[in-house]
C-alpha cells in the first residue's frame, strides 16, 4: 500500500502544492513552518482519519479560502484509487474514491491506511487516558470502520446525556442510557480484541528494542463490571446495565457523566511497574516506540500489506540508539519523513525539499 502523489488546495498554509512519493523511505525537509506537518495531515486525512491536530474543520481551510481540498492517488490491493476530499466553509464534506461518493469519512480506510508517528506520541506513556484513547480509537476506525461509527454513535449519546443531565431533562433517559450500553458494549470488544493482539506484538518489539532486558505489557482499563472484555456482546451490556444502575444516582446528583467507556484507558507496565509512575524518560520513549510500531505490524497482519508510515519530526526528538530502531524498523512499505535536516540513516531515500 502506498500514496503515489498528493495535492493540497487551500488546505492549512498552501494554495495549491503537488507532491510525489515513491514506495520506500521519502524523505520530507526544510526550515520551521514551511508546512512539512500540513502535508502529513492532508495524507491522515486520506486514511479516513480525523486530524490529530485539531477538531474543528474551519483550522483546515487556508485563511483566505472559501474552500480547501486535499486529493491523492493510491495504489493498494494491486489497484489504484483517487482519493478525494473537499471541505467547504459552509456545508457538508465530500468524501470520494475515483469519483465516487462515500458515504462516511472512515469508509475511506479500505483504501488507504496509515500510521502516524509525532512528537505528542512521545507522551502516550505518561500523559492522560484521553491520549491513549485516541490511540486505540484512531488505529480501530481504520482497522474496523464498523467501529469508527459505533464510536461515532456512542459519542453523540454522551454529548446528548450530558446536556439533559445539566438541563434536568429525565424523561428519555432510559432510551439514552439503553442505546449508551447497546454500543458501549461493542465498543469495549473491539477494544479488548485489538488491545490483546496490541500487547503481542509491542511487546516482541520492545523486547528487541530493550535487549531483551524489559518486559512490556498492556493491559485494558474499563468498567469495574467488566473483568473479561472478550465476553460476547450481549454478556457485556449485561455488565454495562450493572455498572450504569449503580452509578445513576450519583451521575443524577452530579449531572455529569461519570464512568463507561467514554473513561477506558490503556495500563502500560515495564517490567511489572506501571510505566505512567515509574518509568524513565527513555524507557516511556521505548514504549512508545514499541506501541506505535506493533501498531504497524498489526495492520500488515490484518490486511496483507503495510500501512503507509508517517514519521512527524520525531528522529530528533530520539537518542541515537532508539533513531536507529525507527530506520532499521521502517523498511517494508512505505515511509514519508519530515525533519528540517535530511538524517543519513535511510539509503537510498527519496528526498523532497519543502
């Protein structure tokens, strides 16, 4: 799988800008705001992902546009696929796939799948659980896009409970609660499952980072009623009902959501020690690493091929040890690096001044 060629009108800081790749490393370079990171973005864009860097759609469009687009062409499954987006000011997103309408942002994860690796990343071990949540819930929308609007689904739920808690509103409560605990209980499945096979392969991977000197180990955080996420469904909205009866009366007190899978977060331990409290710097940093490219090895596992590597300005942000994992670990697929020094870590790059 990779991107052949991407075009940016009206998108963040560009006008209008081409770029092409080639399979293997490429290489993305040049000084400080020249748009390195706003490429990369329009890339993520193509997977069906929202951008790591903002929610808000309007800080996607170029100051003085109306509109911005973002274009691609993709070769994957031995076929190609033109990608497009257009995002005007006012209106609805058009999602496309060579001409064709799609219906949904994540449906444009059959074609493209990408991997994302940035400085922020760096703090998946020791900042909060919303980070580490983002982290399953944007590998998840492109590995299932069924659990891309499952979540979609449960998040309006939260928002439209929390404004009738605040409001006092009780009368279709019962409904919001049943439809939170209807998709809540998928929600906490897919995740058990991709967590699960998250932790095999992380933990090989930091094993060789490490020298075999740490262990690395994940382990799902959800509802105290749910002890064993690979139930089937049904067994856990049984738990999700359980847990939600037993907080309603505080959550009504309060007016505030309380717990469900809107709280899960990912337990990270080296070594038996949770590394949010006792891990080094490096060893965060190893974990993250370990994390981002087991990421990677389960696409490959899911569908056959590699996902396309994004690689934000984090080699200079690595000690040299730890850089020459990331190079030796990218070959296979594709890679797009951005740096404002091109590093002599990768032969035979492909090099793109920006």
């Amino acid at each position: 799988m990779i991107i052949e060629n991407i075009t940016l009108e009206g998108f963040r800081s560009y006008d209008k800008a081409a770029f092409g790749f080639k399979d293997g490393v490429n290489i993305v370079w040049g000084e400080n705001a020249r748009g390195k990171t706003n490429m990369l973005e329009g890339v993520m864009l193509l997977s069906g992902s929202g951008s790591w860097r903002t929610r808000k759609r309007g800080d996607l469009i170029n100051f003085y546009k109306e509109r911005a687009s973002v274009t691609g062409s993709v070769l994957a499954r031995d076929r190609s696929f033109e990608i497009g987006i257009r995002m005007p000011l006012k209106g609805k997103t058009v999602y496309t796939v060579n001409g064709v309408s799609q219906k949904r942002q994540y449906d444009l994860s059959e074609y493209l799948q990408c991997v994302l690796f940035c400085p922020d990343d760096l703090y998946l071990v020791k900042g909060g659980p919303e980070k580490r949540r983002r982290f399953m819930d944007t590998a998840l929308g492109q590995l299932r896009p069924r659990y891309a609007a499952i979540l979609a689904e449960y998040n309006k739920l939260c928002d439209m409970k929390q404004i009738l808690l605040k409001d006092g509103a009780m009368t279709i409560m019962p409904e919001i609660n049943a439809r939170m605990i209807h998709y809540g209980a998928e929600i906490i499945h897919y995740r058990g499952a991709f967590l699960s096979e998250l932790s095999r392969e992380a933990e090989i991977i930091h094993r060789n980072i490490s020298k075999g000197y740490e262990r690395l180990e994940l382990r799902y955080k959800t509802v105290s009623t749910v002890e064993d996420p690979s139930l089937p469904v049904e067994r856990l909205r049984e738990r999700l009902q359980d847990h939600m009866d037993s907080h309603w009366a505080a959550e009504e007190q309060t007016r505030s959501l309380l717990s469900g899978p809107h709280k899960d977060d990912i337990e990270i331990l080296i070594n038996g020690q949770p590394a949010r409290s006792f891990a080094s710097q490096g060893q965060a940093r190893t974990a993250a690493l370990s994390l981002k490219f087991g990421e990677r090895e389960l696409f490959r596992l899911d569908s056959g091929e590699y996902p396309v590597l994004l690689l934000d300005d984090v080699l200079s942000e690595l000690d040299e040890g730890r850089a020459a994992f990331v190079a030796s670990a990218a070959v296979g697929g594709q890679t797009i690096i951005t740096c404002c020094t091109p590093p002599d870590l990768f032969e035979g790059a492909n090099i793109i001044a920006i």
